[in-house]
C-alpha cells in the first residue's frame, strides 16, 4: 500500500489554518527558528524490521492483521510511516529474521521508498533451525570454541550482507551470561567474549562501526557478559576506533541516570547510537516517551550539547534507532508515536539557552539552572515538529491521517488477518 502524495496534500490544506495559528504562536520569540526546523527536518530514524508486527511476551502472542510477511513487505510498512512523518527514513534489519536473498533488489525497493539502512543487527541468542551448536550457555562467551566460532562466522556474514545493502554498521547485542553463581568465570569470559569481537571487528570494512549494546539482565539473570555501560566501553575501547557502546534505554538498572552516561560516552568519543523505548520497570520496550518524557529530554539535552561542543552533526553522527515493540497496540501507530516522542524531545532540546545554562552552571546557580531546562522541557514545540513535517512534504497529523485513510484495514484486506511478522 503506498499513500499517495496528493491524500497528504489534502489532509494538510484542511489543517493548515489552524495548524498556521499554533505554529505562530509557538514560534514567536523562538530563536534561530529556521535551523531548529531545518534540523527537526534533517532528523532521521531508523525503524527497527522486528517492530513491525505485535511484540510476543514470554506468555503468550497476539498477533495483529495485516503484518509484513517478508522482507519487502517490511519495507513497504517503513515506506508508509515515511511517507506520513518524512522522519523515519531508515531501516535496521535484524538477521535471520530478515534475510535479504537478492540484496541488489532489497536495496532498490528501499530507496524507492527513500530508506536507507541502518545498522544490520546479529542474533546469537537463539538457535536456528539448521545451526550445529547451541547458545544455550553463551556464544561469543561460550567455553566451547566451535560454538565461538560459530556465532563469529555469523556476524562476520551479517556484516558482509549489511556492506551490501550499503549499511555502515552492525550491532551486536548478547545474551551471553550466566544464571547462577558459579556457573561462570567472569574473567575468563570477559576474555573470551573479547577475543571473538577482535575477530569480528577484524572484518570490518574501514567505514564501518561496531556497535556494542550492554543489557543489565535478561535472559541471564544473575550476570550478563556485556552486562553495563562501563563494560561495553571496555570491550569498545580495547577493540579500537571502530567500535563504539549503543545505549538502549531499557537496559539499564531502575532509577540510572541515563543521560550521565550519554553525556560520558560521547565526551570519550565512544557513544555509537541508541536503540530508543520506555520503560518503567525493566527492558519493557514500551512507546518511546510513554513513561518518562522527561528523562528523554533531559538524554536529548546532553545530545545537542555534547555533539554541539564536538562538532558532531545531529543528524548523521549517531545512529538513532527505535527498539521497542506491543502487543497491545497498532505496531505502526506506536512507532510513529515513537518517531513523535524522539522529534518533541530533540525540539524541546534545542530551544535550550545552552549560553544561559553554562552560567548558571559556572555561576552554581541551581534553582536557575533547573529553571533554564524546564522552561525549554515545558514549552509545547509540537506545532514547530508539525511545522518541520510540512516543510518535509509530510503529514501535519500522521496518526490522524493513518486512521483516516484506514491503513490498517487496508493492509488486513491486502495480507489477511492471520499473519505473524518474524521476530521474538
Ligand atoms: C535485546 O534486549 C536488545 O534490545 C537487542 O537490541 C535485540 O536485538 C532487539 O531488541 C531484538 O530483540
Ligand atoms: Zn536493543
Ligand atoms: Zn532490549
Ligand atoms: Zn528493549
């Protein structure tokens, strides 16, 4: 199903002039107005290929109608959101589940829909159906090294197949721990986990980064081998320049200061990208922006800051990526609330007096401090975010115009109601 441009024409003439009057009205007084809707333009995110169907829990799946069935259907469902927001122009494949057999074809079919991809992700945490060894007690970390070996190979394949669809990084995220005390010598697995990233970071083409993603617990509960920030920067710092940490934000233990570590891993020159969701007890993956807003901002705050301070662009430096997934939700009307939630936060980030806060710091000048983050925090930026939309050629209210085209219906008469995207 494609949206056509016209619909969307349509859909934005019958808002414009009470879109026009919110628009003024939040824009009066805001300073370098025309960069900061330049940027919210610029400002892409990478979809992720297994939230595209409704998110399994441990307990039970229910499946939604109308999921993507292979591959080229996710990319026409990622086409779809960035036809309606023109912010999420990127797509992150996650292999097995998403085989791309004729990669020159997968690539065309994207730019058709003006993606791109984003970083391919490795699965070592389960096993597949035709694979010799099992990750029942570990893959890079594993004490046996065929099954090492093994899990390598992998990634070094998945690499190669991100180099062909014109990728530019790999993200592996592990299960690798243990569950009892006991069961693991944390030393010797730290080694062996780092022995097999040096052998997959040695295939590498030069361009390309290694993104490690830490996870406190899950599925291994009473260690996990690339367990927080400090060890994945460890893993990233002894593998060299190529290897960075990915911050996924449901990953860390209850009440972390996020955006501490953010601001810390990119003063160190090591922060690769984020993997984005909510949470409220542990690696929930709920809607981006759906529990905790605030800490969101107060992420995106370090980001304009810290890439500001370093010379970084905003919107190709860092890989921006959606990790979360429902079951009790529309998948694509969650993710375009994700892509809403990231692009208010970023907006809210850049209305920030940065001058005005630096001295207030220097000044140690508290309550003003506070005053300078929660006046830009409270500031309701969403008609400049819809504003960026419609100078991108995109949606005033996509939710809005999703339902009323009625997608979802659409897509459930093209592809049945039985359907079940792969992924967890
Ligand atoms: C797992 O908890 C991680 O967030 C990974 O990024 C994982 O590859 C992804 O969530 C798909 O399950
Ligand atoms: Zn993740
Ligand atoms: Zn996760
Ligand atoms: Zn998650």
């Amino acid at each position: 199903m494609l949206i056509d441009k016209y619909k969307i024409d349509e859909h934005n003439n019958n808002l414009l002039k009470d879109h026009k009057r919110r628009f003024d009205f939040a824009a009066e007084g805001v300073a370098g107005l025309d960069s900061i809707l330049k940027k919210l333009v610029d400002f892409q995110i990478a979809i992720p290929s297994w939230a595209l169907g409704t998110g399994g829990t441990r307990f039970g799946r229910f499946s939604g109608g109308g999921e993507p069935r292979t591959l080229e259907e996710k990319i026409e469902d990622v086409g779809l959101l960035h036809s309606l927001n023109k912010s999420g122009g990127a797509i992150s494949l996650h292999i097995p589940w998403d085989i791309p057999k004729d990669a020159k074809a997968i690539k065309a079919l994207a730019a058709q829909h003006g993606l791109r991809f984003d970083a391919v992700n490795s699965n070592t945490f389960q096993d597949q159906p035709d694979q010799k060894h099992s990750y029942k007690f570990g893959s890079l970390q594993h004490v046996d090294k065929a099954t090492r070996k093994q899990a390598i190979d992998h990634n070094i394949e998945v690499i190669k197949q991100g180099v062909e669809l014109g990728s530019d990084s790999i993200t592996v995220w592990l299960s690798d721990g243990s569950c009892f005390p006991g069961q693991l010598n944390f030393r010797k697995a730290f080694q062996r986990t780092l022995d097999s990233l040096h052998e997959i970071y040695a295939a590498l083409p030069d361009n390309f980064k290694m993104f490690v993603e830490y996870k406190a617990f899950e599925p291994n509960f009473y260690s996990m081998t690339v367990g927080d920030w400090g060890q994945s920067l460890l893993y990233a710092s002894k593998l060299g320049p190529k290897a960075y940490t990915l911050v996924d934000l449901g990953h860390h233990l209850p009440n972390a200061n996020i955006e501490q570590i953010v601001a810390l891993l990119l003063s160190e020159g090591k922060l690769g990208g984020f993997h984005f969701n909510d949470s409220k007890y542990g690696d929930d993956d709920l809607t981006v922006g759906s529990i905790n807003p605030y800490q969101l901002f107060l992420i995106f705050n370090e980001l304009v800051e810290g890439m500001d301070a370093r010379g970084m662009q905003h919107a190709t430096d860092l890989g921006w990526m959606i990790d979360a997934s429902h079951n009790v939700k529309d998948p694509l009307e969650d993710l375009l609330q994700s892509v809403e939630a990231i692009k208010i936060a970023y907006a809210q980030a850049l209305l920030v007096d940065t001058k005005a806060l630096q001295a207030a710091q220097d000044a140690s000048d508290v309550a003003k401090a506070q005053e300078i983050l929660q006046q830009a925090y409270r500031t309701d930026v969403r008609a400049l975010v819809a504003e960026s939309r419609l100078q991108a050629g995109a949606a005033l209210q996509p939710l809005q115009l999703y339902r009323q085209l009625k997608v979802r219906e659409n897509l459930i008469k093209e592809r049945g109601q039985k359907t079940v995207a792969t992924g967890l």
